[in-house]
C-alpha cells in the first residue's frame, strides 16, 4: 500500500507539481514541489500525434503555452493532434511568469532526469479517448526504460484516471503500478466494490462527506483527495482522514502538518 513509512500524517502531493508557484506540469513545477518538502507530484499524462507520452493538463494549449504564437491558426485543437516535435517547440513556462520564459512541455521519458528520485509520482491519464492506447503505452514506458524500473523500486507510483475503463485497462497492463479511481461526485459504491485491484479512491474534496469516506473506508481502499487549497478546505479535508492530500500549494500543506506534530 501506498501510505507514508511514518503513518501520522497525509502524503502531501503538489498538484501537476508545486502549481501555486511554478508553471504548471513542468520540470520547474516538479522541482519545486520537491523543494517545498511535497512526497509527491501529480501530473497528467497524454500521447502526442506520433505516440509520445507528455505531461499536460489542458485539452488544448491556449492557456498555459504560447501556441497562440507559434501555431496561430491551431491554437485550439487539441493538444494531443501536435507532434512531439511540434509540442517542444513551445513555451509552456513564460504565461505563468517571465523567469520561467522558456521552460518546455515535460516529455514523460524526460520525468526522471527532471525529478529526485525521492518523490513519489502519481500520473493521471487524461482524456483517454483522445489518446488511443495510452494506458498500454504507458505500462511499456515503465516497464521499459531503466530510470523508471529505479524509480518505481524506490518510490510509489500511482496511476489514475477519471475513466473507469482506462484505469482498468493500465491495470491490465501493468499489474504490479497501483491504480486509483478518480472521482468527481460520490464514489459509486458497486464500481469500486466490482474493483478490487483498485489500491484506492482520489475524491474530489468538496464532493466528500464523512459518510462517504467511511463508505470507500468499508471497502479497504485508500483515500486521496484533490484539489485542496486555503486553511478552511485544508482543515475540513484533513479531518475526513486522508492517506494523501492533493494540492496546488504542498509547502503550505507541509508547513501546516509539520505544526501539528
Ligand atoms: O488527479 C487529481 C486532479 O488533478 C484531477 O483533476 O483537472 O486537476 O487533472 P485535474
Ligand atoms: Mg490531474
């Protein structure tokens, strides 16, 4: 099971790294979150026209690239209809801030030499019916290549996606990576009891009731919630009893469990 070797607090995760502050899904974001003491990043993982895996949250790439600039008139197709060629060529960094001008789309092959290897990963695919084949994809890229098997060996990796049948469709392919299903609403009871090689449930924070958690608690599986920003949410999420806390702010979210104890 996924829970942190001192068991008396939540896993801080930075949400597509330490968001807050850094442009989102980057390398910088990661780096970040891991100077801000996070146990783990979050990120979304896609595949690129010609089949490359890259980490990126928005269907297109208006918001957080300057795609606008450099493919004027595509600038709202999807993000997964460019090349891997095409996406390196634009500046994921400079909307977020000027001293992050430059920073790159993150390939999912470049992930481990931009992270430490101290911090746990939790890869979310995202829109799967946009990226044919992503799930197997991904289970080869982490079976495949030597930096991954180190950094699975030595940290916790989890896979999650708000499509039920993309999460068990990775499963399939890659038994040994606990899966957890996203969740917007209330956890739908019968699909996770149907599920039992779920590792456990990330809830969307302001859908969790005390009654709800304790219903995915019946089942034995883990509970992670996203996304939790501010001291109010922060107390209230906190006291539902989570095993991991997702959140666009984990130095605040360190700091603040680092009080208590
Ligand atoms: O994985 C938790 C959270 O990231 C899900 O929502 O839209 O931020 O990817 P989103
Ligand atoms: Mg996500």
């Amino acid at each position: 099971a996924i829970a942190r070797p001192q068991g008396h607090r939540p896993l801080v995760v930075g949400h597509r790294g330490n968001s807050g502050l850094a442009p989102e899904n980057t390398a910088a974001a990661f780096a970040s979150a891991l100077a801000a003491g996070a146990d783990m990043i979050e990120t979304d993982v896609r595949l690129s026209a010609d089949g490359e895996l890259f980490l990126f949250h928005d269907g297109t790439g208006r918001r957080t690239t300057n795609i606008a600039e450099v493919f004027p008139d595509r600038a709202d197709d999807p993000i997964t209809s460019f090349t891997a060629a095409q996406l390196r060529r634009l500046d994921a960094g400079s909307w977020f801030g000027e001293q992050f001008r430059g920073e790159p789309i993150l390939f999912f092959s470049e992930l481990p030499a931009a992270v430490d290897f101290s911090l746990g990963i939790n890869l979310e695919i995202k829109a799967p019916a946009e990226s044919p084949g992503v799930e197997q994809a991904l289970a080869a890229a982490l079976a495949g290549e030597a930096d991954w098997k180190r950094l699975a060996q030595q940290q916790p990796i989890a896979v999650s996606s708000f499509d039920h049948a993309s999460v068990r469709a990775f499963h399939e392919a890659a038994p040994d990576v606990a899966v957890f299903q996203l969740v917007d609403g209330i956890p739908d009871q019968a699909l996770l009891a149907g599920a039992r090689w779920l590792q456990g449930v990330v809830a969307n924070h302001l859908s969790l009731t005390a009654e709800s958690a304790a219903a995915v608690r019946a089942l034995d599986l883990g509970l992670w919630a996203y996304t939790v920003n501010g001291a109010e949410y922060t107390e209230r999420a906190l006291d539902t009893g989570l095993d991991a806390v997702i959140t666009d702010f984990p130095g605040t979210l360190v700091e603040r469990l680092s009080a208590q104890s």
